[in-house]
C-alpha cells in the first residue's frame, strides 16, 4: 500500500476513535431525542462520507418519534416510511447489521447500504443507515469493515443514550404525578388526619356515602350533580381514595379557563407550538393511573367535547400540536350543577358524550334539604379553622345557632364554612344572632316561614344583599357567598 494510504487510512481511523469518545460526551448530555439523532447523524457523516445517510427512532407504540436525515433531494423521509420498509423489518428480524445493494430506501437508489440498528436493552428503538461512500483522497471501493464496525460502535453509544433520555423522561412524569399526590395529601392533612371527612348524618347523604362505596373499587365513569358548593370535589376525592389506583387524583374545573388554556391543560401541549412555548403534560397524563375530576363539565367547549370523547373511547390523547397518540389509564369523575339532558336537548352538550359519561350518577342535595348537618359541619368547620389559625374556639349560641339552621344558603356547604370562619374571626368568644345576622347581610328568612317565596325567588333576595353588603364588587360577593365569580354571572348578577 502506498505510503499516503497508509496515512489517509491512519488519519480515518483516529477521526472515527475522536468521533465514538466526543459522541459518547455529547449523547450522555441531557437533551432532547431529537437533538441526539441529529447530532448522531452529524457525527456519522463526518467520519464516513455517505453520499445519503438517515437516523430514526421510534416509540413503544412503533410510531415514529425522531428523524435526521441528510443526501435526499426535495422533501425529507418521513419516519413513517423509514419504519414501514424492508431495512427496518430485516434489522428487527436479524438483530445484525446488514449491507444491502442495488436497492433503494424511502425513494432514494443506492449502489450500497450499510445500516445498523439503535438498540436498547432487549428493545429496538429505531436505527442509522447510510448510502454510498464518496471518494476521499482519490480512496473509493464502498464502505470497509473498519466503517462498518464503527457504525455498530456509533449504534451501540446511541442505544444506551436514547434509552437513558427515555427513563428520564418517564422519571418526570413519575415526579409530577407525585408532586400531585403531595397537594392531595397537603389538602387532606388540612381538612383532618384521616382524610377529607364527609358529614353524613343525614339519611340522604348516607345514602350518597353508601353508593360511593359501592362504584369507588370499579373503573367506570360517574358523573356527580349538584349545586355548587355541596361539595362535588370532595366526593370525587373519595371515590379516588376508595378506588384503590395508585395514581393522582388531579382536578380542572372547566367553567374557569377559556377554550385554548383548558385545551392544553387537559391534553398536553407540544414544545415549538408558539413562541417560547416548551413541552408541557397534561392532566390526562398526570391523571395516567388515578382519577381525573373534571368539574363543571356542562361548561365545557363543544370542540372539545369532540376530544374529551375519543380519548375516553380510544384510552389514548394527542397534545396540542403533535401527532403522537399518547395511551392513558385514567378513572373520569365529572360533576355539573346544570342538566344535561337540557343541555343535549339545546344541542350544547354532545349527545354521544352525555351516554359516554352517564355510568353512575350521585345526586348530592342541596344543604337546605340536610338541615340535621348543619351543627355537625359547623362544629367540624369551627374545629378546623380555630386549630389552623391558632384560636380559642368560640361558642355559638342558641339563637346564632337557629339563624344558621334556619338559612337558605345559595353557596351550600361552601357558604356555611365561610360564614362560620368569618363569625370565630370577628367573635370575642362567643358568637351571637347579631354577628350572624350582618354578615348574612340581614334578617335570615326561617325555614317553611309563611313568606310566599319560592327557593329561586330566595336565592336571588340573599345574593342582592350580599352584593349589597360588598358595594356592587361582584368578586368579594362571590367569596362571602362561597362561589366562584362565573357562578354569579351564570345565575343573573
């Protein structure tokens, strides 16, 4: 051999030793997927001069899920079609490099092609194929065995890193699902030791309790009705609790957020969607083993409705600006304050996502219609707040404790706690009529009174005097009554 050759060949083989140590730097970095592909095929390039060369990975579903390509005129390969031919299938049959001539790969001729595939532990996660050396220094002949030992060596530094972005990427989803079960966990500590404590002396809500008990352990959709404030969530937290998953229970109310945020709060959003927008999960994924509540689902988007049913249907969700199915194993509890059925009847509701939803329902009544709960969860509130803030517990008296007994309460349960938390705040040891009768904003009406009001006519009277009390300011209104602002503005004011 000449002694140029020599050298050309000594010199190639110190490019592709510098190519394997910075690549086996570079891939270990913490980076994205495709950042790695496209730096692996950089790099493959460099050191053996393919006239044409492409990488591809693929996830656990066979979808394609990176692609670098370089030496195809007019649009690039798509990972689709890289995975459907018959390189892949032969690389996933041998499990060996292969060379292969006088063929041709996603629409480009070769004379020869050597590809090697990326492989994880036990797992082909995609492969690097490249075309037709190029002459360096007058040298020409195809590929050698020194190149094709090089792209194995390449494949099996890429494999390891690919597969190690992979766990991390599953470790995040893990963190955020237990950074979920820690706010869950955060509120039951706050509501009492044993968790989220339900009231339930009355026979109605026994009866609620019991029914619970009964659908919690099965995975099948409920839906919960009732009027806001009567604890809807809470419900929903126990039948998560009961059901034994052992992922989050995550909530979105879907009256609060307008349809683009609740689009990608619910399904994900891709990274690139706009202008500094990163990858971001959902609460679909968040939710993937535990329980999604969806409050307020009557408030929901009709387009969205469309996604929300084919992901229940399909136990797979697309984020916002992706293609990717993602699969999700996720228990729906939805709630509504509103009828669904006049809702499908107004074609506002879609009519196949109402029987889609409709498993179990739980009607959870309104606290006027549980009167005998009222001193139970008064003396629970009372408990919870006094020990939260550091207070002496006060005393109610007798006719402070009819006023509230006697009340109509348009927030419900929600509206007793902050009455009962805003009377131990002002009281001075004792809670009297008077301090309950102002912050109701007034004389209470006394339950079946001879006064010829009906419950909305009611309803609409407490409001206006307690928009009245907040001078107009519909957002303190909507605190001191227990509801959020929207529910003000759904009911008139």
């Amino acid at each position: 051999m000449p002694e140029t050759r020599i050298k050309l060949a000594e010199k190639l083989r110190i490019l592709q030793l510098e190519t394997l140590y910075d690549l086996a730097v570079s891939l270990h970095a913490d980076r994205p997927e495709q950042e790695l592909v496209d730096e692996l095929l950089q790099r493959v390039c460099a050191a053996l001069d393919p006239a044409a060369a492409v990488a591809v990975t693929r996830d656990p579903l066979g979808e394609a899920r990176a692609t670098a390509s370089v030496g195809w005129s007019g649009d690039p390969p798509a990972g689709e079609e890289l995975l459907a031919g018959a390189v892949w299938g032969e690389l996933v049959a041998s499990g060996q490099p292969l060379v292969w001539r006088d063929g041709e790969l996603a629409g480009r001729d070769y004379g020869e092609l050597l590809a090697v595939p990326l492989a994880g532990r036990e797992v082909y996660l995609g492969y690097v194929a490249v075309c037709d050396k190029e002459v360096r220094g007058g040298e020409g002949g195809g590929f050698s065995g020194d190149d094709r030992r090089f792209l194995g060596s390449v494949a099996a530094l890429a494999g390891v890193a690919l597969e190690g972005v992979r766990q991390m990427e599953n470790l995040e989803v893990q963190r955020e699902k237990l950074e979920e079960e820690n706010r869950a966990l955060k509120d039951r500590l706050v509501d009492g030791l044993d968790g989220p404590r339900i009231v339930a002396h009355t026979r109605v809500m026994r009866q609620v309790i019991e029914r619970v008990q009964r659908v919690a352990p099965r995975k099948v959709s409920v839906v919960v009705r009732g009027e806001s404030g009567t604890g809807k969530e809470l419900i929903a937290r126990l039948l998560h609790v009961l059901s034994g998953r052992p992922g989050a229970l995550v909530a979105v109310n879907c009256g609060a957020l307008p349809e683009s945020l609740l689009e990608s709060e619910l399904f994900g959003i891709e990274a690139g969607v706009a202008t500094g927008v990163g990858a971001r999960r959902g609460t679909f994924q968040l939710a993937d083993g535990g329980t999604l509540f969806l409050d307020e689902i009557g408030d929901m988007p009709h387009p969205l409705q469309v996604r929300l049913l084919r992901a229940l249907q399909e136990g797979e969700i697309v984020r916002v600006g992706g293609a990717r199915p993602i699969p999700v194993d996720v228990r729906l509890v939805a709630a509504t304050h509103q009828e669904l059925e006049r809702l499908v009847a107004e074609k506002r509701f879609r009519e196949d996502l109402y029987y889609r939803l409709k498993g179990v329902e739980l009607q959870l009544p309104p606290l006027r219609e549980r009167r005998e709960d009222i001193p139970h969860l008064l003396r629970q509130f009372s408990s919870d707040f006094c020990r939260r803030e550091g207070l002496q517990q006060p005393v109610f008296d007798s006719a402070a404790l009819a006023l509230l007994m006697s009340h109509d309460y348009p927030g419900n349960v929600r509206e007793l706690q902050n009455l009962a938390e805003a009377a131990i705040s002002l009281a001075e040891g004792r809670v009297d009529a008077g301090l309950v009768r102002s912050l109701m904003g007034g004389a209470a009406p006394s339950a079946g009174g001879p006064e010829p009001l009906d419950l909305a006519a009611v309803e609409r009277r407490h409001i206006t005097r307690v928009l009245r009390m907040a001078d107009g300011n519909k957002s303190q209104a909507a605190q001191l009554l227990g509801i959020d602002r929207r529910t003000l503005q759904r009911r008139g004011f």
